[in-house]
C-alpha cells in the first residue's frame, strides 16, 4: 500500500477520513496528492511505498499517517525503532513541504526520538504537529502511537526550507 483510499478507515480514534485536509486550508494538498509537493516525485521502490506508509491527513501544520508494524520489525518481532523514526521524519517533512510552498523545498536537518514501549502486531500512527513554522526552518513534534492510543514514540524534527 503507498496511500490510504478513500474508503480506508484509520485507527486512530477520532481520525479524519482519509483524504480529508482537516483544518487544510484552500490549495493545500490532501493525503491523496501529496506527491504534487514534489516536481519529481516518485513513491515507486521509496521508503514511503517500501514501509507500507499510509498519509491520512496532510496541512503544514499538521500531518497524520500510519504503518503497519507486520514488515517493519527489527528480529525480536517489535517495531523496529527506526520504523517509528522513518514514519515520524517523513510525516514532519510532508508538512514542512506543505508549508514551504512551490519552488521551495523542505529538508530534515536534525531528528530526535525516545521510544516508550514496544509493540507486536497491528498499525502505528503518528501525528505530526508544528511547533515552528518560520521562514527558513520549520519544527515538529511527532507522536507516534499504537492502535490502543498508547505513545510509542514521541519524536522532534527541524527542516530547512530551500529556495
């Protein structure tokens, strides 16, 4: 799976629809083009589409999206750390992008997380919110949970804006 149709549900109570831009404002991209962000973007053979990522809401202040943990373990069966990572620097990114507009991109420059616990089976879902949104650098923090609303991860990204 690269994106969420229209019919999926998310996990995450209380969750927008998927392709819904929740608090978007007119001519932001929704989860379902979010690759129109992008002049080149391929999701083909992309960590995005290689994790199973899912995009359930993208503004640039905020953006919401899930993986499954079934393909993203590390050998003892939990999430891989970096799984919980990958899918919270990729959530701040969207958003950053979001936020820089066209003829601007966005880029991680620093990334920090602490994992709370593991888990084993079913979906991941993290919520990126803005902290920062300036003219050259934007700042997220994201929280990545289980299906039960437990925190799994909370992590913290800063982007450069280009151009």
């Amino acid at each position: 799976m690269t994106d969420t149709s229209a019919s999926a549900t998310p996990s995450a109570p209380g969750a927008a629809p998927a392709g819904t831009p929740t608090g978007a404002p007119t001519g932001t991209p929704t989860a379902l083009d979010w690759r129109a962000l992008y002049t080149s973007a391929d999701p083909a053979g992309t960590l995005f589409e290689r994790m199973g990522m899912e995009l359930l809401e993208l503004a640039p202040d905020r953006a919401v999206g899930r993986i499954p943990v079934a393909g993203n373990t590390q050998p003892a069966g939990l999430l891989h750390g970096g799984a919980s990572v990958a899918l919270a620097e990729t959530l701040g990114s969207l958003a950053a992008q979001a936020h820089a507009g066209p003829g601007r991109n966005a880029v991680g420059i620093e990334v920090s997380a602490t994992h709370h616990r593991g888990v084993r089976e079913g979906w991941v879902t993290g919520t990126a919110t803005a902290l920062h949104l300036g003219r050259s650098t934007a700042s997220y923090e994201i929280v990545v949970t289980d299906e039960a609303g437990k925190r799994v991860c909370t992590a913290r990204l800063t982007c450069m804006i280009l151009g």
